[in-house]
C-alpha cells in the first residue's frame, strides 16, 4: 500500500462516529508507553479519535509533570491528568521522566500533588459523555482499572463503577497477559500482570459481562520491534523531541523496543479496519502466579463471552508497524 493512500484510511473516520479514548497508562519504566501516548495525540489530530484524558497507574513523583509536557509539545496543554494515590500500586523508577524538568519542554503541572485523583478523573470523564461512546486504553498495572470497578456513586454520577462502565464505556482495549508462545516459554508472566496481580484479577473476574475487551498479549508486541532507525532519522524536524530523547534514554540507538502498547490504542481506536485476528470470544482468568489463560464456554463450561485475544499474521504484523510508525513519528499539530 501507497504511504500517501494508507495515512489517509488511516485519518479517514468521516463516515464513522469518531472513538472517545481515555489512556490509562503506567507510564514509568519501559518507553512504549510515551509512543503510546504519542499516537494517541496523532489520531486525535488526524479526527481519527476525541482524545479525553489520561490517567497514570504507577506511582512516581515525575509522571503528571512528564505527561503534562509530552501533552503540552503535542498542543493539548489542558488535557486532564489523573494519577494513583493508591498506597498498594507499585513504585517505580524511571530513566526518561527527569525530561520533565527540562527547559526543551515547558509545560504547567509540576507535581503530583497538583493533579486530579485518578478514579475520580475517570468517573468525571465517564459520566459527561454519551453512554455507549468511550473506548479505555489500558497499558500498565490494572490499578486504576479494579479502583474504577470498585468506586461508589458520587457527585459526577449516582452508578457505581460496573454501573457507569456498563453505561458509558464502548470497550477496554488492554495490554496484558500473554497467549501464545513467547519470550522462549509457553508460560510467560507478564509484567502489567506480576506486577499488580491483584488488580488484574479484579479486571478479569469483575468487568462487566456486557463491555467486551480486548487483550493484547505479550507475544503481540514482541512480534512488532520499533525500527531503531526511524528514532535516528525521523524526529530531526525539531531540534529537540521528547519522544526521541526518551527512547534514546531508555533503549539507546540501536535497540528494537516492542511495541506492546502501542498495540492497544490501534486496536481501540480501529476496532473494525482487521489490523488483528480476533479470537472467539471466551474469558480470562488470572492465576495467582500472574498467568493468563483463557476458559472457552462451552456445554459444560457456562462463561460470559467478554474477552477477546488479539492475533496476528504475517501481513498484519507488517501493516501494524507502518501504522504504529507512521502514527509516532508525525509532527504535533500546534
């Protein structure tokens, strides 16, 4: 395909009611959450999606002020932040947030302090839209996901969390697990999984049977590596890049980072362009060493038919790549 013609199926959504997308992000060690979040500003300038808010599922004084500048270069300086004030949700170090404190990338939200609570962002941004419409993105420690299922009426909205999901939430597209052979084993812990087990067994037992979700194993974004040559020669149209600087410090020149979570934003905000297989629907369960499988129903099996696991085949793979490539690299929009 024509790179001219694909980038205009990919921003052409005129004829479909545009996703509203909420990313919810562990935004702290590993980088392809900042390529992540990055797509989510291209397709929203693209008209490809209405881009709400984000919210942050690890706990780490530097990821409100580091989102506000990522969000803030990408010309949504206003975009609502909510973060974790959950006392069990991991901590975590990270070698790229200190570019929050950088002068290349002004920005106003400079702690964590100053920024909404998680939940309640999520309740707010829920309640105010059209019931059926939001699509959730969820790429990291299911935190904010199980508080969410777990919250009570208040004053943006009189349902409890299952409740408001079933009413306003379209699907959770979600980064985690793994479902296939991969990282040279068939039992393969995850990270968002291990690192949370409780709140991903809170997603996967208590979501409600009516929202489907959609899971992006391991294995998916290992099979797409982001090529290190476009980090060295495509975001040379600034003399400085947030994203460009935080891969280098996270993965230097030469690395190859699978993109796990840039996975799951194609997926919510395409659901229908084929860019996955999807499998039968079924259900997850998550054992508590962390392992994901799925409970197919059956005659003898009565499960909820929710989940849906993401698959890929060869020419898929290539075709997602362009597509995760072409939606990172694209200058913001100012």
């Amino acid at each position: 395909m024509r790179p001219l013609v694909f980038l205009m199926l990919l921003g052409a959504s005129a004829l479909a009611e545009k996703p509203r997308i909420i990313f919810d992000t562990d935004i702290t060690g590993d980088v392809d959450d900042v390529l992540a979040l990055t797509m989510c500003h291209t397709l929203a300038d693209r008209g490809a999606c209405e881009f709400l808010g984000v919210t942050i599922s690890k706990d780490n004084p530097l990821t409100a002020s580091f989102v506000d500048a990522q969000n803030t270069f990408y010309g949504r300086p206003d975009l609502p932040i909510g973060v974790t004030r959950d006392p069990t949700a991991q901590k975590r170090e990270s070698k790229y947030l200190k570019l929050a404190d950088s002068p290349d990338y002004p920005h106003n939200l400079k702690k964590n302090e100053d920024a909404r609570e998680a939940v309640d962002l999520l309740r707010e941004l829920l309640a105010k839209q059209p019931d059926g419409s939001v699509s959730i993105i969820s790429v990291g420690i299911a935190s904010n996901m199980a508080n969410l299922l777990k919250s009570k009426a208040d004053a943006h909205s009189p349902l409890d969390g299952p409740a408001l999901i079933r009413q306003k939430v379209k699907m959770l597209s979600i980064m985690a697990g793994a479902f296939a052979f991969c990282n040279n084993t068939n039992y393969h812990l995850e990270a968002n999984v291990i690192n949370g087990i409780g709140f991903m067994q809170t997603v996967a037992n208590d979501w409600p049977d009516e929202v489907p979700v959609y899971w992006s194993g391991y294995e998916i974004g290992e099979a797409l590596p982001f090529p290190s040559d476009s980090i060295a020669l495509d975001f040379g149209y600034m003399p400085h890049h947030i994203v460009k600087e935080a891969y280098l410090l996270h993965s230097g020149p030469l690395h190859r980072r699978p993109c796990w979570d840039e996975s799951s934003v194609l997926q919510a905000v395409f659901p229908e362009r084929g860019f996955f297989g999807i499998s039968a629907a079924g259900r997850v369960k998550v054992g508590d060493d962390g392992f994901t499988r799925v409970v197919t129903p059956g005659p003898s099996v009565k499960v909820a038919r929710r989940d849906h696991i993401l698959t890929l085949t060869s020419v898929q793979k290539a075709r997602m790549l362009e597509a995760i490539v072409q939606t990172t690299v694209q200058p913001p929009k100012k």
